[in-house]
C-alpha cells in the first residue's frame, strides 16, 4: 500500500495505491481506515476501487453498507475511482447514484474528480 496526500483548498487528502485487496470486510475496513488516520491524519481518502474485493460490488452482500456506514460513523470521507461500466446490477447503479448525491461516500472516475467534489463539500 502506498499513501500519498495531497492538499486542495486547505483540505488533506490521502490517496492510497495498492496492488492488493486492502478491503475484504468490516474488520480489514476498520483496520484500513485506522491506518489512513494514524499515518496521515486525513479525514478524506480517494482509493482505487481494485483495493476493494469484488463482494463489496455484489450488494445482495450487504458487505457495501457494513463498510460504508463505518466510514460514515467515523466521519471519514471517501471516494472509491475506477471504472464502474462493467457492473450490470440496476441495484448497484442506483447504489452508486444515490451515494454521488450524499456528503460521505463517492464513486468517481478518477482522482481529479474525487478532490474537486471533496472541495465542492466544503462550499
């Protein structure tokens, strides 16, 4: 795992590059997110959505909304980047749309698009 941070309109953001699955459940959530704040005190994160084990994507799961509703009750932010056009799931798609519209997590492009609507919250 490699974490870099990255400013914006005095906000800090962690970015985190992995070539593993970091998140595989709430336990290694938890650990994930304990690890960001320790190392770079962010309360913002952008990860690539490979870091994510493919469960997480299946939302009859319930794995999404376990992980998720831990960021949200630790007031961590968090963007997930990658490309999402592979998934079929109608339930995903409007998962994912409903979250764009929240304030906690996102599910972008990229990391530009990630900083931008970090710094848009701010507004």
């Amino acid at each position: 795992m490699k974490i870099t941070t990255l400013k914006q309109s005095n906000i800090e953001i962690a970015v985190v590059k992995s070539d593993e699955v970091l998140v595989r459940d709430v336990q290694s959530a938890l650990d994930f997110m304990a690890t960001i704040k320790y190392e770079t005190g962010c309360n913002y994160i952008i990860l690539d959505k490979a870091a994510i084990c493919e469960d997480f994507f299946d939302l009859k799961t319930k794995l999404a909304g376990d992980i998720l509703q831990k960021f949200v009750n630790y007031h961590i932010k968090m963007a997930i980047v990658g490309d999402f056009s592979s998934y079929t799931s109608n339930s995903l798609k409007d998962f994912i749309y409903e979250s764009n519209k929240g304030k906690d997590v996102f599910f972008l492009a990229n990391e530009v698009q990630a900083a931008e609507k970090f710094t848009n919250l701010r507004v």
